[in-house]
C-alpha cells in the first residue's frame, strides 16, 4: 500500500502535467505591474500631494474642554442597562464571587491540612 502513488505524491505524473500547465498559461498573460496586488494584509494609507490642514493649535485649557466634550459625546452613545438587568448582573457577579471564594478557601484549608500533616505539624 506504501508503494501506489496517490494524487499530491511526489513524483506523480499528473502532478507535474498540472505544473506545467499552470506554467504555459502564465507565459500568455501579459504582466500587470501597475496594479498592486492585495495579499490580505495590514492596510496603509496612500500618500497623496494634498497639502496637510493648518492644524490650530489650542492651550491648555482648551485641550482639557475638548477632552470632556469627548467624554460626554462617548457617554451618550453608551446603552445603558435598565434597572432589572443591573440588579440581574449584580446578583450573578455576587453569587460567582461567593462560590469562588467558597472554593479557593476549601481548597487552601484541605492543602494547608496536608502540608501540616505531611511535615508533622
């Protein structure tokens, strides 16, 4: 069963008859070097002649209102919870939170007994 050539194989006949195929059909296109071509990568922006905006800048307080005019803008787009789902989450958030504790205190009682058993304590 080792010895029969499947399709993919090295040294399969019909391999190398697709090979040259593709080969002999790459010849007749003419070559588009003008065009880039996307591999899927990272985007970049093209570099363009426009002149850049005079930016203006503004002092110190002016950065500081500009930066809390952005706060509130973000805040209003923020969907906040109805007072059901808060409590929901509240509980569920409490309830994890109790149990995980429950189970890392379990857990560091039982190993402390042993350790102190192990060594005579």
């Amino acid at each position: 069963m080792a010895d029969r050539n499947r399709p993919g194989d090295a040294g399969d006949p019909a391999d190398d008859e697709v090979f040259d195929d593709a080969v002999e059909d790459d010849k007749d296109q003419p070559d588009d070097d003008a065009e880039p071509v996307g591999r899927g990568g990272t985007a970049v922006a093209e570099r363009s002649a426009k002149p850049k905006k005079e930016v203006r800048r503004t002092g110190f307080f002016g950065r500081i209102g500009g930066f809390f005019r952005e706060v509130v803008s973000e805040l209003r787009k923020v969907i906040w919870p109805t007072r059901k789902e808060l409590l929901t989450y509240t509980t569920i958030v409490i309830v994890f939170v109790a149990v995980m504790t429950t189970i890392v205190g379990l857990l560091d009682l039982g190993l402390g007994k042993a350790i102190l058993w192990a060594f005579g304590g």
